[in-house]
C-alpha cells in the first residue's frame, strides 16, 4: 500500500514538472465593445455582451483562470473613477461592472471608459500573468422619473377686450427638470379650476371658450397645473387672472368726413384730430396711405384755372411752338372731324377711337418743323372715357401698337423720320435721323402711366442723339435703346399724321389723298395739348412748371418728424404715404398731413379723400384689420374779383373825316382796368413746386379781351376795326379779327392789355360815315370764370355844313346856321374832340341857350312862313270854288318844335321810327323867304287828323 502510493506521487510530480514547463502561454480574450445600461439611483450595469474573459490556458491551475479586470480612464478621462470590474467565476472568466456611487442622470447621461482582463499567472502569487487587450465600455444612465413640472411663473395676467372670442388670451408654460424627453417633456395642462369660461391646451395657450362680459365679471381668477410624461403633476399650480375691459373697437377715432378750405388760406391740416386706437394689440409697423382725388377737376392737377397756353407763357416756355390739334376753324380744319369732349379749360380734348379718327396735319404747317432738335409735349389718357372700342378690332389688332404721332419732314436736303407710339405700359420713340442714309434707333421706356386710364403730361425732349422723356414733370430714362436694323424707307416727303400713321403700302405713294385704309396702329384714348417747338429743347425748370400741382397734400412740418417715421408723396401731390412703427409718432405725424392750393382762384368743388391703412402685428393670427374711411374735401367759392373798366365814353364824338383817316379813331384810348381784389401772393405757396412761379403771375392778370360792334356787323367794304399787331405780337397775345368781334387772348398783365386795347382805331371808308354806331367792351380772367362790366361805346359823326342834307342831321345844321363861324361847334349832348379829351358833354346852361335861340329862330320863320300861307290862302279863294274840294285846309296846322329831338334821336329814341312815315316826310322849301341851309321840319295836321311831318 505505502508502495502504491509513493509511486502514484512519484507520477504526479513528473507531471506537474512535465506539464510547469509548458503553462501560461496565451493572453485572455475579452470583447472590443460593450455597452452597458445602468438605472439612475444603482450602481450595476448591464452590459451587451455580457464581461467574460477566455483563455486558451485552460483548465490549467493558475494559467487559465481569469484572476480580475482593470479600468482605465475613457476619452473623457473620468470613467475609471467611477466604475469598477469585478471577477464573478475565475474559471468561467465571468465579469461584472459596477459605479463605485450611484449615477445622476441630470448631472450626466452617459460615460465612457477601456476594461482589460488579466489571468492570474503560473501560481497563486500571479508571477507571469499576462493582460488581455483593452475594450471599449459605453454606459448609458437611465432616468428615473425623479422630478415633477415646475411653471415658470407663479401668476400669469392678461386683459381682453369684452366681446370677442381670442385663439390665445395667455401662455402658460412649466418646465421638468428630469433628463429623458420620457420624463421632463409636459404631455398636458389642466384647469383646475371648476366652471370658467376659458380652456386650455397641450401648449399651455389659454382661450376664452365664450365672449366675455366686463359688466357680468370684470375680472376671472382660475389655477392651472401640468403633467409631465410620467405622470407627474405639478409641484405648485399657477393662478391665472383674466381681466375683462370694456369694448373697444380698434380703428381711427376722430374722423372728419367734411373738410372746408376757404380759398387764399394757404395750406390747412386734414386731420388736426384724428389718432389710431389698437386697443392696446402690439404693432410694429404702420402704414397709412392717404389719397387726394382731383382729377376730375382738371388735367392731372387743378390747373384749370389758365388754359395750357396760358401756363405756358406763365412757365417761361419759350415761344414758337405749334399746336398739332388746334380747335377747329377755317385755318385749321384738319382736326373738325375729329370728336372733342367738355374740358374744364379752354383746352380741347380730342378722342381717338383706335379706328379712323386720325388727323393729317397739312404740309404748310410740318414745314416749319424741320430739324433733329425739337421738344414734343401733350397730353394723354390711354383709353378715353366712355369710348367704346371699334367694332372691327380684333384681339390681335388690339396687342399692336398704337401710335399716336408720326411725321416725317425735311432737314435742309435730307428728310429724317419719327414716330412716337405706346404698346402696353411701353414708350417708345422711333426715330430715323436720315431716311437715305442713317438707321432708325427705337428709345423704349416702362411705365405705370401709360396705361392706368389716368392723365399725365408728356415732354419729350429730342437733341438726337440724346432724348430726354418728362412725364409729370418726373424725368424717365430710356430702358432700352437698340438698332431696328434694315426696314422699308419712308417716302422722302412731308408729312405727319395725329393718332395713326401711314401703312407700308403707302410708304413710297406721293399722293396727298389718305384714306383710312392706309392708316395703321391707331391710337384709342385722349389727347389734349400736342405741340411741337422746333430749335432748342425745353429746359427742366419750365417742364416741372407746366405739370407743378396748384394743390395737392403735403406734411406740414418734416423736422417734427419721429424717430423711424417716413413720409412720400408721389409728384402729383395727390397721394401721401406714412409709414412708423410707434402708435403715438404716428398719431402726431398724421395730424401733420395739410392740403395746399397756391390758386389765388381756386376752383370750388369736391374733392374725394380716403385714408387706407394696414397694420402689422407680432402675432399675425390676431392683427387687426382696419377698413378704409372716405371723405371729401370741399373747396368753397373764392371772392370773384370785380373787373372794373372805366375812362370811355359813353359818346364820342368826331367830325366824319377823322374816322376816315388812314388810321381811323381810337376807341379807348383812356381807358382804365381795375381790380378790386389786392391778389396778394400767397406765402404758402413758396414751399410748393413751381407755385411761386406761378403765384407771382396770378397776381394781375387777363386771359382775354373781346370788343363787338352791337346791331349789325362790321361791312367790311366800308368800315373796320385796326389793332396795333406789333404790341400783340411783342406781348405774345393772340388776336381773331372779324366783322362780328375782336378776341384778344393770352395770360398777360393788366397794363399789357390796357396798351393793346388803347390801340384798337375805328376807320371808315370814305364816304361811308353814318350817324352813329356802338360798341361794347369786356375783359375776363381766370379762363373766362370772371368777367369784367360791359363797357358800351356810342360813335357819333360830326357832318360839314355841306354834307347835312338828310333830315336826320337837322340839329347839326341849325347849330352850324347859328354858328357859321364855328365850323367845330358844339353838339347837344357831345362835345366836340379837342387835342387832350375825347368828348366834352356840354353845361345846361348852354345847352338852355342853345334851344332857347334856336326856338326864336323857328319862330321867326314860322311867323314868315304863316304870313305868306295867308296869302296864298287868299289866293286860293279867288280863284274859283270849283277847286275849293282839292283846297287843303290848314286852319288845323300846328307846328311843333321839340329842342331835345335832337339828342333824343342820338340816344336813340327816335331811331326806332326813323323809318315810319318815310313817304310822309318833305322838307318845306321857299325860294323867297328860306335859303338851302334853313331847313325846318313842320307837323302838319290834316283833313283826316292825321299828322304829317315836312
């Protein structure tokens, strides 16, 4: 038995030495990566895959078994601080990792770290053990549901407006201090509170569920609380307080619907007391745009007030242009088939129907506009008013352009071509300097006011190469100018066509004949004022003059302007635009936006207003929305100025050859114009374009003078009227001249128009005088809407003794028989010219003396001339009774003499019956008792009682 078993230990130590001689050879093997989840509040983490370390050693005693785990720092480099790896079965190489303290989760979510396995060596003091490589562990903390909701505030208020339901009264909000979105998000909120009239939502915004009652219950108090995903309440609710405000209606408070402006008054405020009232709703941007219409007063601006031609002068233009749609007349017939509409001004509106209304301008008048420079203006409106289209338009023929000059004229000995036309909201200018020789070059312009139906006022300004368009005054440069390239040349011959232009097939026709299949691109709208001025062009100043508004809006003081306010009108004047982002700027500058008139006339009427507004808010969904108010201006009636013409007449009296003098009588020649308005220029008006300009020239000024032969016209073979031309034509005023009237016309000074009508001279052809004849004088201004009195001029003719031979010339000759050495005696109820007056009406006195004598002289011829009837009475009685039936019997006779006969027959009281009883009238002659220059006129009472004048 002992030799059993010392042999048995004898084969275990050869073993164990055989077997020392080969242990420990192989590392241990662990995963590259493990993650690891550990609960907040513990400490063990499970890992994925789970720790277990291998090694090839095994089953060897010491070699193959796995004696621990090492931890190393992470990229963090705090993971092996707080975690450890432990052995759970050496043998199995089973592991567990485990943080030293529990892990907060709210501090930090994750860690990462390295682990290492080692076995434990050849013997149990782990000589020779050998590290497996290091691994990666990731843990992840999961969060426990630790924390309950937290509101940001205790107490949350709001006010609303009574009456309306709101989408969001107030927000309330919570937060969870818990780390996973499981936990810390808020899922829902609650009201608490029992029977309120609000809701709320998973967002914590708060509705009122009904309109609220400020009368009922002025303010609500309620409690809300929140949940987290967890189901966690809140640690403390909120209160919510609510209150309710009286109505208020957001919009413009203090609106005037009618505004008075009392002409002469300079510029008054709109608005001195309107304001804006958002019921406390926070805005950040205002706009309010305010709108002036008066274009239904005139053309663009109220400027009805002159004629263009007038403001023209007014503006400085200079003179020579040549209107290429004058009214019509006997010269200017070219445009009497055209339909012209009522105008405000003196102004024609001519209307073009986009079919045959076309005017052709004659060659006498395109001959005076030659040459590359030369300055186009008019007026125009796309569209018309109350045109129909042409029937025969298509929608094609309607997308073509539409022309509305084309001429064609001659520049020494060549022949340059132009052609202004619109297509759309397009300008263009088609301009060949050369027709010959040079191309054509097409100057377009893009613009809103070609085609919004409104009117505005064109200047085109051409010193080819270089063109300049105005357009309400506002200077446009071309968009595009580019070469048309080779087309058909325009016949080298004058020509120029107003709304259309000649077709292709007429390009090369010389005839003079058009007829309206040969036009094309006719124009459909209005137009007013096309005048062309040849030489220079039209400097700047003088254009922004003709289209400056008289009237218009304008902000009354821009340095009390706010901080971030801004404020635009657009160059018509008619619209104003504010815009700001604070309610009490914006409320002051509103109050600042003023209506201005520079018209010392200015025309009454109504005049549309309207205030649009837009707003904008932080939270769009609630932004309020404001309709737009309308109103009107009225302009009243202006004091109308009393034209006061006076120093003429009411008779004048020439001797008959003065009036037949090679430079005739002067009417008026003291002749007096007076106003009775001061017209001082208006202040306010300096600050406005071209209103000082024009301020300055209103202030004494005529538009027209008209002086007419009353009864019949002049004839013309024996009389006419004579006007100085060279002051009409040095004072650039125009003159019509016929037998019915003469028209002066052209805005120009009171004293200008006293000199050329002090110019105006009565002559007669010889041989022609007649006893009387009248005239009547009257002014206007302001385009005729004032008028002056009538001045009425009666002509007398003073006849030579040898010429009254008439009975109607009787007076005359009795003075001229009682007065034979005073050749320029006097007339009853004239006086006769002397070199310093006009006439002289005579004292009472002489006249008293004058009838007086002259009565004694009748009555010694009626003494004679009775003695000597007696005695052919007697006569007559011997002679027979047989011729006593044919006797006439002048026991009836009676003789009248009325002194004022005379006078009374030139004021024209017997001029009514100068004709009755013509066959009646003899003059009684006695070759004893009477010479040829008595001549007395007898009222003889015959047999039948009737009255018989000799």
């Amino acid at each position: 038995m002992d030799r059993m078993n010392f042999l048995s230990f004898l084969l275990l130590c050869l073993t164990s030495v055989a077997i020392g001689n080969k242990a420990n050879k192989h590392k241990p093997w662990i995963e590259t990566e493990y993650q690891g989840i550990v609960m907040e509040n513990d400490n063990t983490v499970l890992l994925n895959p789970p720790l277990f370390a291998l090694d090839k050693d095994a089953p060897l005693h010491y070699a193959g078994e796995i004696c621990g785990f090492r931890v190393h720092n992470g990229p963090s480099g705090s993971g092996s601080v707080q975690f450890e790896a432990v052995v759970l079965d050496r043998s199995t190489g089973e592991g567990l990792v485990r943080s030293k303290e529990p892990l907060d989760c709210e501090s930090q979510r994750e860690h990462s770290f390295t682990i290492q396995a080692y076995d434990c060596g050849e013997g149990p003091d782990g000589v020779n053990s050998k590290k497996s490589h290091k691994a990666t562990v990731h843990v992840r903390v999961n969060d426990v549901n630790e924390f309950s909701p937290v509101f940001v505030e205790r107490r949350y208020e709001a006010s609303v407006p009574e009456g309306r339901l709101f989408d969001r009264i107030v927000r309330v909000e919570a937060l969870d201090a818990d780390c996973s979105p499981q936990y810390s998000q808020i899922c829902f909120y609650d009201i608490i509170t029992p029977n309120v009239p609000f809701a709320i939502d998973n967002d914590g915004n708060i509705k009122n569920t009904e309109p609220l009652d400020s009368k009922r219950q002025r303010i609500h108090t309620f409690w809300v609380t929140a949940f987290d995903c967890g189901k966690n309440r809140a640690q403390a609710d909120a209160q919510v307080v609510v209150t309710v405000k009286p109505s208020c209606k957001p919009g413009w408070i203090g609106w005037t619907k009618r505004v008075e402006y009392t002409p002469g008054s300079g510029s008054i405020p709109l608005f001195p007391s309107l304001h804006l009232e958002t019921c406390e709703e926070t805005v950040w941007n205002i706009q309010a745009t305010v709108e002036l219409q008066t274009g239904h007063i005139g053309k663009g601006c109220d400027r009805d007030s002159y004629s263009d031609r007038s403001v023209r002068r007014l503006c400085g233009a200079v003179r020579g242009e040549v209107d290429l749609l004058p009214p019509p007349s006997p010269a200017a017939n070219w445009t009497s088939a055209l339909p012209t509409l009522p105008s405000s001004d003196s102004s024609l509106i001519f209307s073009f129907n986009g079919s045959n209304h076309v005017a052709v301008v004659p060659d006498s008048v395109v001959s005076a506009l030659s040459g590359d420079h030369f300055t186009l203006q008019l007026w125009m409106r796309r569209g018309g008013a109350n045109i129909q289209p042409a029937t025969t338009q298509t929608r094609g023929n309607r997308k073509e352009e539409e022309t509305i000059v084309c001429s064609t004229v001659r520049n020494d000995d060549s022949f340059s071509h132009y052609s202004l036309s619109v297509h759309g909201c397009r300008l263009s200018l088609f301009y060949w300097p050369d027709v010959s020789a040079a191309r054509p070059v097409k100057f377009l312009w893009k613009l809103e006011q070609v085609c919004d139906s409104e009117w505005h006022h064109l200047s085109l300004s051409v010193q080819f190469p270089s063109v300049t368009l105005y357009v309400d005054g506002v200077t446009f440069d071309p968009a595009l100018i580019h070469d048309n390239g080779a087309i058909p040349n325009p016949a080298p011959r004058q020509r120029m066509f107003i709304g259309a232009c000649w077709g292709e097939t007429n390009m090369l026709r010389v005839s003079s004949h058009y007829n309206s299949l040969d036009y094309v691109g006719s124009y459909h709208g209005l137009l007013s004022g096309v005048t062309v001025r040849p030489g220079s062009v039209e400097p700047h100043s003088v254009v922004e003059c003709l289209y400056a508004c008289r009237e218009g809006l304008d902000f009354g003081d821009l340095e009390t302007l706010g901080s971030g306010m801004k404020v635009h009108v657009n160059p018509s004047q008619s619209v104003l635009v504010l815009e700001g982002d604070d309610i009490e700027s914006f409320n002051r500058a509103v109050q600042q936006v003023t209506y201005r008139n520079s018209l010392r006339f200015a025309t009454p009427g109504v005049r549309p207003l309207k205030l649009t507004t837009s707003l904008r808010c932080f939270n769009e969904e609630s932004c309020l929305s404001l309709k737009q108010l309308e109103g009107y201006l009225v302009v009243l009636q202006p004091d109308a100025p009393q034209i006061s013409l006076s120093g003429v007449g009411p008779h004048l009296a020439r001797p008959a050859p003065e009036f037949e003098g090679p430079r005739g009588v002067p009417l008026f020649p003291e002749l007096r114009i007076v106003c009775s308005l001061s017209h001082a220029v208006n202040t306010a008006a300096q600050g406005m374009e071209g209103g000082a300009l024009m301020s300055d020239a209103v202030a004494h000024t005529l538009d027209g003078c008209e002086v007419q032969p009353l009864g019949e016209e002049l004839n013309p073979e024996r009389e006419e009227l004579l006007v100085d031309m060279d002051v009409v034509r040095e004072r650039g005023l125009e003159i019509i001249n016929t037998t019915a009237y003469i028209a002066i016309t052209g805005a120009e000074s009171i004293s200008v128009y006293e000199d050329v009508l002090r110019s105006v001279r009565y002559r007669l052809a010889k041989g022609s005088a007649r006893f009387e004849r009248r005239f009547r004088l009257s002014c206007s201004e302001m385009n005729g809407r004032y008028t002056s009195n009538e001045l009425t001029l009666e002509v007398n003719f003073l006849h030579s003794l040898d010429s009254l031979y008439h009975p109607s010339h009787l007076l005359a000759s009795q003075q001229q028989f009682l007065h034979p050495s005073h050749h320029a005696g006097e007339l009853s109820g004239h006086t006769l010219p002397n070199p310093h007056r006009n006439s002289v009406v005579p004292g009472a006195a002489t006249v008293i003396i004058m009838v007086c004598v002259g009565f004694l002289v009748v009555m010694v011829i009626l003494g004679v001339f009775r003695i000597r009837s007696i005695h052919r009475r007697g006569e007559g009685a011997r002679g027979g009774a047989k011729e006593g039936s044919s006797q006439w019997d002048d026991s009836a006779l009676t003789i009248i003499v009325n002194p004022m006969e005379s006078y009374e027959s030139r004021m024209g009281i017997s001029a009514d019956t100068e004709g009755e009883g013509e066959e009646d009238e003899e003059v009684a002659e006695s070759p004893d008792d009477a010479s040829d220059d008595q001549r007395i006129i007898i009222k003889k009472e015959g047999r039948d009682g009737n009255a018989r004048r000799y």
